[in-house]
C-alpha cells in the first residue's frame, strides 16, 4: 500500500527525523495542534496510469506534505521541503511496488489561522505496480 511506504519513507529518513521528530500525521489524523514544527501528509485519487489487455499495470497515486512551522520565516519550512523533495524525487522500491516518484510542485507561503502556523505544501506522484 502506498500509504504505508510514504510514511515509511519519511519516518525512516534520519535527516527528516533530526528536523521534525516524530511528529507526521495523516491529515485527518489530527485532534490538537501538535509541537512545531511537524508534517501532515494527504493521499489523492488512484488512476490507471498504463493498460495492458485492458488490466492496470501501472497505477499512479498523488500525495502532498503540509509542512507546518512557527510563525516568522520561511527558512525552516523551506529546508524540510528540500529535504522531502530530495527523499521521494526519482524513489523507487521493487519490492514495494514503486517505479518511481516524481516531484510535482512546491506551494507558495501561507499563513495558516486555524493551526497558528506558516505553512507549504509539497507534491509528488507516486507510479506503482500493484503488489501481491
């Protein structure tokens, strides 16, 4: 499942983890503001990406990462989307499924109310074969 190696990506970059420790949650998951900074992540739709003998060989899935900081600069934020981009950017993991990941965008600045934090977002698009 591509859920489960997201996470798994992230929480087993020792780089990402000495910048947000443990605190990366689904983006429904949370209940309260966690300690800054920290990661939600939020999986998009699934699609067929190549057919073959009208079956999904390859599927394709998005996910974003909000990146959520202290108000104040950007400087943060900005080095754990690097950090992010160069984790999933080209990825790979045969025995996950994974043909490659790529780097689809970076948010501009924003200013979220609700979680009292500056925040971004990062993009990526999962290619994947179906594990079984």
């Amino acid at each position: 499942m591509i859920r489960s190696w997201v996470y798994g990506k992230m929480t087993g970059s020792v780089t990402l983890m000495a910048l947000v420790g443990s605190r990366i949650y689904e983006s429904s998951e949370l209940q309260e503001v966690p300690i800054k900074p920290y990661l939600m992540y939020k999986m998009f739709v699934t699609a067929p990406e190549m057919m073959g003998d009208d079956l999904s060989k390859v599927l394709t899935q998005g996910f974003q990462v909000f990146v959520h900081d202290v108000p104040g600069d950007f400087l943060r934020i900005d080095d754990i989307i690097q950090v992010l981009r160069n984790l999933f950017t080209n990825a790979s993991d045969k025995a996950a499924g994974v043909v490659s990941v790529r780097w689809v965008d970076v948010s501009e600045d924003f200013r979220d109310s609700d979680m009292g934090t500056n925040t971004k977002f990062i993009r990526f698009r999962v290619l994947y074969k179906e594990v079984t």
